[in-house]
C-alpha cells in the first residue's frame, strides 16, 4: 500500500508551474494560445520550426502543432480543451504523438491569464508527468518557448 503523503509530494514533484509577465493586454496573450497563426510564430523550442498549427477552439474541441527540430526530425503534439474561458483560462490536455501514430503519456495543462491594461501576467501549470526528468525537459522546451512568445509579442 502507497502512503498519501508520499504520493501527493511525488505528485508535486511531477507538476510543473511557470509564471510570466508579458508587456501585452490578456486579450493578446490569450490569443497567441487560440490562433494558429500565432502559434506558429513563437511555439517550441528554440531551433523548432512550427510547420503547422490546428485549433478547433471549443469544449472538447482539439489543438495540434506539427514542428522539425533543430535535427531535422519532425514531432508532433495535441490535445482537447476541457475547459475555456475567453481571455482568462485555457484548459487542456497535452500528449506527443509517437511514430506509431499513437499518444504518448497525456498531462493536462492549465493557463490563467491576470492583469489590466498592458501587462498579462500568465501562469502555467502542468502536470503530472512520469518522470522528474520528463517535467525538467518540458521546463526547458516551455521557458524557451515563453522567450519566444514574449520576443513575438514585442512584434506582434
């Protein structure tokens, strides 16, 4: 039998929560999230290249990036929002498509979106992860990425 305690500090251990403040109102933000057209210009990893994005932006609805490495190789990655509230929070679920056309482990994202005027502070959490390893390789891939949306947004 597994101790709760033990169980629930594993858990945090698995999560991953990351803050931002970027220089644009929460409508702009939020739409960096929801039109493919953005997400193509900053989502990934620094050295990605997003070769196609998908929204079907409703309750239930699916999200998918399609990006080359900086390798040459090509990955992909989607989900379904479970929850939507315009400007303020997304919900949804995040898995990598593996070669054989199946999804890898799925972890479930949260995003809140706070502030007035010209700043949106933005909160992301995901969780849970397998490993320690695969929530540090994500914090990564993330950070990299919210540079990128911060640098797209100055030109947005």
């Amino acid at each position: 039998m597994t101790d709760p305690a033990t169980d629930r500090h594993d858990a945090r251990q698995r999560a991953l929560t990351i803050t931002r403040v970027f220089e644009a109102p929460r409508a702009l933000v939020y739409k960096m999230w929801t039109e493919p057209h953005h997400m193509k210009r900053w989502w990934g990893p620094r050295g990605y290249t997003t070769l196609s994005a998908q929204v079907d932006m409703r309750l239930g609805g699916f999200w998918r990036v399609h990006s080359r490495k900086y390798d040459g190789t090509e990955v992909a990655e989607q989900g379904v929002f479970r929850q939507i509230v315009e400007a303020e929070r997304l919900v949804f679920t995040h898995a990598w498509e593996e070669g054989d056309g199946n999804l890898g482990h799925e972890t479930l994202v949260t995003l809140t979106f706070t502030g007035d005027g010209d700043k949106t502070v933005m909160t992301f959490h995901q969780a849970d992860f397998l490993t320690v390893e695969s929530r540090d390789g994500h914090l990564q891939g993330w950070g990299e990425s919210f540079d990128m949306l911060k640098e797209y947004l100055g030109n947005a």
